[in-house]
C-alpha cells in the first residue's frame, strides 16, 4: 500500500512536470499557490490572532507566534523571520501586522515590546524591523560575548497605513514613522518619520514632502 501511494504521487509530479513543459508560468504559479496553502494550513493556528485569506510562505522562522497578530488578505513571503520574546518588564509583547500587509522575502521583525506594522505597508526584501537590542552598550557589557547579553526593549516600533518600505531598509526601536510615507532602500531609520514624506539615507533624512 505504501509502495503504491509513494508510486502515485511520483507519477502525479512527472505530470505536473510534463504539464510544467508546456503552461510552466501557469504551473508554477498554482504549484507556489499549494504550498503556501499547506504551509498557512499547518502554521496559521499558531498565531495569536490569524486573518482570513492571509498567507505564510516556505522558509518561514518563527518564535512564540503566540504573540503575533496578522489581519486579512495579509502575505509574509518566503524565508521570512518573525520573532518575539518575552523578556523581564515585558512579559506580555505584542506584534500587529495589520490588513493588506506584504512583507518581502527575507523580511526579521523582532520584539520584545511591541511593534505595530498597520494596513496597507508594502516591504521590499531583507528589511528589518526591531524593538530590542542585546544589552545596553555599556562599557561593564564589553566583556560579555554579544550573544549572551540580556536582550532588552528599546522602546515600541509603530509604522503608519500605506508605507512602502524599500529593500534592506532597517527600523530601529523607538521609531514611529507615520501614514503614507515612503523608505527609500538601504534606509536606516533612527527617529521618527513624518506622515506623506520620502525619506532616504543613513540615518534616514527628508528627501521629500509629498503633497
């Protein structure tokens, strides 16, 4: 019985792939279409909270999603990190990925705090999103290796409605970045972003205001 289900699905792959030789755009679309139904199928309960027609791609990382909402029609792409800790004086953090959000592949939100990412965002690839650091950068920290150093909240991350959010755009903690604004790519973001601006840069700086 084993021998001759093994022996099914083999065959049912040597046609999708036949299939694949002549329609392969349309097959690789409905193949990548199935394994994120399996993939949002087998992860989605583990949320907090879990949208519907949201979806969760292959190489996805995640820790205590317990602690993690996503809204509707909601995508995190493939390889994608999403991570939160509870750490002491935070026992309770909190991320919220709103409605309609896209987050790139290779996409690291981390928090130990909170990080509120609302409706509407568009990431690139590679951004990262955090609200923590390992340790203080203290002097007496220096003989402590990085990796064991306290993780500690460096304060809330909250991203308005509708930003688009360029690749390998990194969001340190603390930082508010308000409706309708764009993150050029590469951006470091240190402060506060206002809403309908362009900003570019390292640390991010007004580029634009749009009107």
């Amino acid at each position: 019985m084993k021998h001759r289900v093994l022996s099914a699905i083999f065959r049912l792959g040597c046609i999708m792939g036949y299939i694949g030789r002549i329609i392969p755009d349309k097959l690789n679309f409905v193949t990548n279409l199935f394994i994120r139904g399996v993939i949002t199928g087998s992860k989605g309960y583990m949320f907090k909270h879990f949208g519907k027609n949201s979806k969760l791609s292959q190489g996805l990382t995640l820790v205590n999603p317990c602690y993690i909402s996503i809204g509707e029609n909601s995508s995190v792409m493939r390889n994608s990190v999403l991570e939160s800790y509870k750490v002491e004086g935070h026992e309770n953090p909190n991320m919220i990925i709103g409605n309609n959000v896209h987050l790139g592949e290779y996409c690291h939100v981390t928090c130990v705090e909170g990080v509120e990412i609302n409706d509407g965002v568009l990431t690139g690839r590679f951004v990262l999103i955090t609200d923590n650091s390992h340790g203080n950068n203290e002097a007496r920290e220096l003989d402590v290796a990085p990796l064991e150093r306290a993780v500690v909240a460096k304060g809330r991350v909250i991203i308005g409605r509708n930003v688009w959010i360029g690749d390998k755009v990194t969001i340190l903690p603390g930082v508010t970045i308000g409706d309708n604004a764009v993150v050029g790519a590469n951006a470091v973001v240190t402060s506060d972003i206002p809403a309908n601006s362009v900003v570019g840069g390292i640390p991010a700086r007004i580029l634009k205001m749009i009107k």
